[in-house]
C-alpha cells in the first residue's frame, strides 16, 4: 500500500508541476480538489465553468468546474473577474 502511495504522489507530483497546478486529496473531508493557480491557464483550460462570491477582500471570486468529483478552480481578484468573466458575459 505505502509503495502505492509514493508511485501516485510522484505520479500527481509531475503533472502538478507540468501543468501548474495544485492538488489536495484531503480523506477527512472527502475534498479532491486542484487549484489552478494561474487565473489565463484556469480559462485557456475551461471554457464553461462556474463563478461563486467568497468572503475575500484580495480574492473575492472563485471560478470553478467539477469533473467527476474532483473541483478545479482559480481564485479571482476583482480585476481579473472584471477581466475574464464580465468581458465574456
């Protein structure tokens, strides 16, 4: 089980650091989420996709899309929700 462990943590490791992206696996709460920390990549990479109000003076947007249980999103600062989702709308 534990050389399970490490070949899929190597494995999410190189992909996380190709394509830039952060991802959590949290058993405790069930959360399967990856964090696009780029907010161009999250929307060269989704074209439908969701927006939620956070309670964030520096990101108060999320954008986000679930694919088979896993959340991808991107944290969205005033200026860039201006930027990519008010200018698509």
């Amino acid at each position: 089980m534990i050389n399970r462990v490490v070949d899929l943590v190597n494995e999410l490791h190189e992909i996380a650091t190709n394509q830039k992206f952060v991802i959590a696996i949290e058993s405790y709460r069930g959360a399967k989420e990856v964090h696009v920390p780029f907010t161009d990549d999250f929307f060269k990479f989704f074209k439908q996709y969701d927006i939620q109000h956070r309670e964030n003076d520096k990101y108060p947007f999320e954008a986000f899309v679930e694919i088979d249980g896993v959340k991808f999103f991107s944290l969205l600062t005033q200026k860039e929700y201006e930027e990519y989702v008010e200018k698509t709308a």
